[in-house]
C-alpha cells in the first residue's frame, strides 16, 4: 500500500474525494451488475444451446458489451482505489522527495492512459454507431463506450491522485528515518 492512501484514510475526507468515492462505488456496482448479467446471458446460452438446441444470436454481442463493462468499469475503480499495476516495494523504501516523484509520474502515466482510452474508444464509438452487429439491434460500436467510460474514469481518478502527489502534506506522519539499503 502507497504512502498516500495510508494518510489519506487519516486525514477527513475532502467533498471531491467523497465525490470520487461516489463515482467510484457507481462503477463497481455498475461492473458487478455486469458480470451478473454476464452470467445470466451465458447460462441462457448454454441452455438454449444444449437442452433447447435452438441458440439465440443475441447472446456473443450482449456478452461482450457485458464483458467491456465489467472489465472497464472495474478497471476504473481499482485506479481510484490504487489497486493497480505499481511499484510498492520501491515506493515504500525511498525517500519521502523521491515517493513523490514516484507519486506524480504513476499519476501522470495512468491519467495518460486513461485518456488514450476514452479519446480513441469514443472516436471508434463514434465511427460504428449507425452499422448494426450481427445477432442483436445494438451498434457494432457499442463495446467502444464502456471502454471510453472506463477510461475516463481512470483519468478522472488519476488526475485527483496527480493533485494529492503534488500539494504539500496536510498534516505529515511522523516518518521513520531513513533506514540502511533505502534510497
């Protein structure tokens, strides 16, 4: 766990991160609701499939809209609540000025990415909407706006995390001195 969200859980929530929290809690209910009808549209299939042995065509595009959502979404929130891809290890034995660094460049690559996702997601969105998929009255496009969602929401919640890496500490921990083999 990040030095940030362990003061942060001290600290009283500020009305953008209860906002954030809010959005955040939407999107994993949201994805949640979307695994679940993950699973109702696959067991459907299979059913149809082998005891009626008469399968729908709307089932392949359902799920994988469903499949976007969930995986999107739930992206999303492990952004906000820095359940992602990081460094800890790394993080956890340097320097407070050197956390910071770290702090603001994970900040930045994920904002960045989040943003590559929701611009060119959209843009394809956009490009598919009036061709339909095959099986079900939905756009082709339609697995493109989960994944534009998601994204920005993943810059959303990057950037908030960019704002806490760069202001100075509201109340700073008493830090533990340096220890030998940190950087």
């Amino acid at each position: 766990m990040s030095h940030t969200s362990e003061t942060a859980t001290s600290l009283p929530a500020s009305p953008a991160q209860r906002a954030l929290d809010r959005i955040a809690g939407i999107a994993i209910a949201v994805a949640a609701a979307a695994l679940l009808g993950l699973v109702v549209v696959q067991g459907w299939q299979v059913f149809t499939r082998y005891v009626l042995n008469d399968s729908p065509s709307w089932t392949e595009p359902v799920t994988l809209l469903l499949l976007a959502t969930a995986m999107s979404l739930g992206a999303a929130a492990g952004v906000h609540t820095r359940r992602h891809f990081g460094f800890f290890l790394l993080h956890d034995h340097v320097r407070p000025g050197i956390r910071r660094a770290i702090d603001v460049l994970a900040a930045l690559i994920v904002a960045a990415i989040g943003m590559v996702l929701a611009y060119w997601s959209a843009r394809l969105l956009l490009d598919g909407l009036d061709i339909r998929a095959a099986g079900a009255n939905l756009p082709q496009s339609i697995n493109y706006l989960p994944l534009s969602l998601g994204g920005a929401l993943m810059a959303l919640f990057a950037a908030h995390q960019l704002v806490q890496a760069v202001a100075p500490p509201q109340h700073a921990a008493p830090q533990a001195p340096p220890q030998e083999g940190d950087l």
